[in-house]
C-alpha cells in the first residue's frame, strides 16, 4: 500500500439532504472505485458568530450509527475478498 491513503470526510450538515444510505453508497463507491481507505462522518455543530449558526446540529447518534455501518460494510467486503463463496466452503 502506498504511504498515501485517500480519506475522505464527510460532515453531516443538518440542512441537507443526504440519507445515510446515500452517505453509505457514496463510501462504498469510493472505496471501491478511488481506493478511499478511511471515511470520517463528523455530526455538524454550529459555530457562533458565523454564517452556518442558526443551522441546527446534526444528532451524535447519526454520527455513531453511519461508522458502525460502514465498518460493517468494510469488513463484509473484506470477508467476501477473502472467501470464495461459490466453492461453498
């Protein structure tokens, strides 16, 4: 593996319209097709005294679930790298 690694942060902004399931994709893509080795999913936070802080917070919890999918996902692909599933072994 190459000493740089493409990683990738995505925030949840709570105006927009992204389903985690679309988040989840878009990971999935870029792993797949532009070897991304890391994705963040830092949950939004408004700032005082800045244009985004009437924007309202995105829940922690959002941010803990979409990690605990995509390393989910992460190791099924790995698995299925690893095991061939048609031999039925």
């Amino acid at each position: 593996m190459s000493i740089f690694q493409l990683i990738f942060n995505f925030v949840l902004d709570g105006g927009s319209d992204e389903s985690d399931l679309e988040l989840l994709s878009t990971t999935d893509w870029l792993m797949k097709n532009v070897r991304l080795t890391r994705a963040y999913y830092p949950a939004f936070q408004p700032i005082r005294d800045t244009s985004l802080e009437n924007k309202p917070a995105v829940d922690p919890i959002r941010e803990h679930r979409l990690y605990e999918a995509s390393f989910l996902l992460f190791y099924i692909d790995a698995l299925n790298d690893k095991t061939d599933l048609s031999s039925g072994v």
